[in-house]
C-alpha cells in the first residue's frame, strides 16, 4: 500500500472513530426543541434517566401549569421522587410515575423524580410560549473531523455540538483495543506517535 494509501485510510478509521467516541461520550446529552429553538439538556445517569433516553425521541404536546411548567401525561418511567422545596427553570422533572415536567420558571414544594436539567435557559419561556406547547427531545448528534499534519493528528472541524459541549482530550493507540488500552496523545513518546493509526475524542458537557 503507497503512504498516500496509508493515510488515506488512517484518515477515514480516525474519523469513524472520532465520532463513534464523541457519541459514546454523549449518550446522556440531549436536545431540546420547542418554539423554533433548542436548548440542550444534561440527564441524570440514574434508572430513570436512561429509561428516558431509550423512548427518544419524543415530540409532546406539553400543557402550561401556573405560568412556570409545561407537563404531559403518558411516558412512565421509573421513580425515584423526593420533595423539592425548590426547582429552577431548566428542570425536567417526572412527577408520579407518567407525567413529564419542563419548568421553565422557579417553583418548589412537590415530589418529583429527576430527569435531567437543560444546560441553559436564555429564551425558554419565550420558546415554549403562555399555552400548549409541542416540544420534542432527541439524542443529541455530534460528528468531527480531524486532519494528519505529519503524524499528528489535530481538529478541523466539529458541527452538531450543543451548547455546553467541549471537547476535553485526544487520545490515541497503534491498534484497536479494549477502552482501557487507549493513551492520551500528549504522553506519548515521538515512535509511539508516529505509530499511531486510530484516534478519538472525548466530549464533557459542563
């Protein structure tokens, strides 16, 4: 194989892996759509949060409730609920066992179970408006590119990443492996680079 050949085709695995890592990384990251805007959301790495996760996507119609929430009937999740003397703007909430809640206003004083919390809330109570509002969630999709300059390999592009999302680390191995075997790019010695031929990122969302 010619090293044009070559590199073309530790390209192409780099960017299959990249991405494939960055959704791995991303398996409890979110988007919000509601009001012709999206928001990202965080969900809790608990029983419920990744039932949740399994019947995405979802497009509900939500119905407003005391000029702070908007909830639906219908998705039963497990539970977990505790009392919640306050809640923020930003929480989605289960309340009982089958009742989504996005409160896009403070409240408190009920027993919820946590689902997650949007990332951030600039311009959602205008999003979702003073009546019943369809808002949908769906897995959050994120790809990456990278180029070779020589035998280092660096980012040329990300698209798809919600707001919140920042990419931490480059890691790199000569052959696939296990998770385990993989190496941060920076500690490897110059052979070990110029040796490597898969690559990925990781992605972390405040």
């Amino acid at each position: 194989m010619t090293a044009c050949a070559k590199n073309l085709v530790r390209h192409l695995a780099m960017s299959i892996l990249v991405s494939s890592a960055i959704m791995a990384h991303a398996d409890s990251v979110i988007v919000v759509s509601v009001g012709g805007k999206s928001f990202t959301a965080k969900i809790e790495d608990s029983e419920t949060g990744r039932a949740f996760m399994e019947k995405l996507p979802l497009t509900l119609s939500m119905t407003e409730l005391n000029g702070n929430e908007k909830y639906c009937y219908g998705v039963t999740l497990p539970t977990a609920s505790k009392y919640y003397s306050t809640i923020e703007a930003g929480d989605l909430m289960l309340y009982g066992s089958n009742c989504i809640v996005l409160f896009y206003g403070s409240a408190g004083g009920y027993s919820y179970t946590r689902i997650g919390k949007l990332t951030a809330t600039d311009g959602l109570a205008a999003a979702v408006g003073s009546g019943t509002a369809s808002v949908t969630f769906d897995k959050a999709k994120l790809t990456a590119e990278i180029k070779m300059n020589g035998s280092t390999p660096s980012v040329t592009a990300v698209t798809n990443l919600p707001e919140g999302t920042i990419i931490t680390k480059l890691a790199a191995q000569t052959l696939p492996a296990s998770e385990s075997e993989w190496k941060d790019y920076d500690t490897l010695d110059a052979t070990s680079k110029s040796n490597c031929r898969f690559f990925k990122l990781k992605a972390a969302v405040d």
